[in-house]
C-alpha cells in the first residue's frame, strides 16, 4: 500500500505515460506475488480490483496540468465555490441558479480564481459559442418557470395542461 501510495503520489514529477507504468507493474507484482500474501490474499484481489476500475481515469490528473490529484482537492473546491455563492447572494442554502446554470457557473467561477481575465481576452470571446450555450441552458430555464408557476397556482396550472392535453392533435 505504501508503494501504491508513492507512485501515484508522484513525488518525481513524471508524467502520466510513465506513473501508469510503475502503477501496471506494481498491479502484476501483487498478481505474481498473490500466493506469498498468505492471509492479507483477499485484501490484495480487493485492491487489485478496485484499482482495475479506477484505472480508466487514474491518470488523467498527471497529463492535465491543474487538475487535483485527489478528490478532497475537488471537494475543496466545490465547498468553496458553495461559501462564495452563498456570500455573494446572501442565502443560507444553494442558490437556484446553482442549478440552472451550474455546470457554467462553477467552471467560470474557478477560471476566474486561478487565471483572472484581462480585457483583452474577455474580448476575444466567440459571440457564436457563447449564443450556442445560452440555447443549450434555455430548457432548464423553461423548466424551472414552468415549475414556478405550479407552485403559485396548482389549479390553473393543471386546468391548461388538461386543456392542451384535450385538443385534437390533427385538424378536423
């Protein structure tokens, strides 16, 4: 476990292509050497088959400068982003733009924090990528009015989907 620990802790520096190297043959060596582990056998089958799961995205953190190495890194993260939202909007709990536009929102938000923009590179932005995501948020926004509107009067709200629901759908 120690020597699992060292590779993927990576103290050397090396990229991605050479920690996974070390972590394949540290895999093979407990594979090879599973008899001498006397009682601590299942434990290693254990490891050695969690490991094989994680491996799809095990690496990824060493070929991609900035990306954590460990999800307490991430869940720092997202808990500070948490504290600034709730700073910012004065609430207690998550803001419902949060969930509207999260997923843009918290990537803008850590972009900002690790590389503040310059006014030139705001205005390099692409209007065509940034029109592309607006249509891609609008749904959910459509989502949430509609759901609003539930709450504040159920009956009128059901009354026209029944309504809507009882046309005919060709022309007579």
């Amino acid at each position: 476990m120690h020597q699992a620990a060292h590779i993927l802790g990576n103290h050397q520096e090396e990229d991605a292509a050479k920690v996974r190297r070390r972590w394949d043959g540290l895999l093979a060596a407990m594979a090879r050497h599973h008899a001498r582990a006397g009682r601590l056998a299942q434990a290693v089958d254990h490891f050695r088959k969690v490991a094989r799961s994680y491996r799809p995205g095990l690496f990824h953190c060493y070929a991609v400068a900035d990306v954590p190495r460990t999800n307490n890194a991430l869940e720092q993260l997202f808990a500070s982003q948490r504290t600034h939202e709730r700073r910012a909007t004065g609430r207690r709990g998550a803001s419902p733009a949060a969930v509207l536009r999260g997923e843009v929102r918290l990537i803008a938000a850590t972009a900002t924090r690790l590389h503040p923009p310059t006014s030139r590179t705001l205005g390099q932005v692409s209007r065509e990528r940034w029109r592309d995501l607006r249509r891609q948020l609008e749904p959910r926004r459509q989502a949430r009015t509609l759901r609003t509107r539930f709450r504040r009067n159920p009956g009128a709200y059901l009354a026209e989907l029944e309504q809507q629901a009882c046309q005919p759908t060709l022309p007579a």
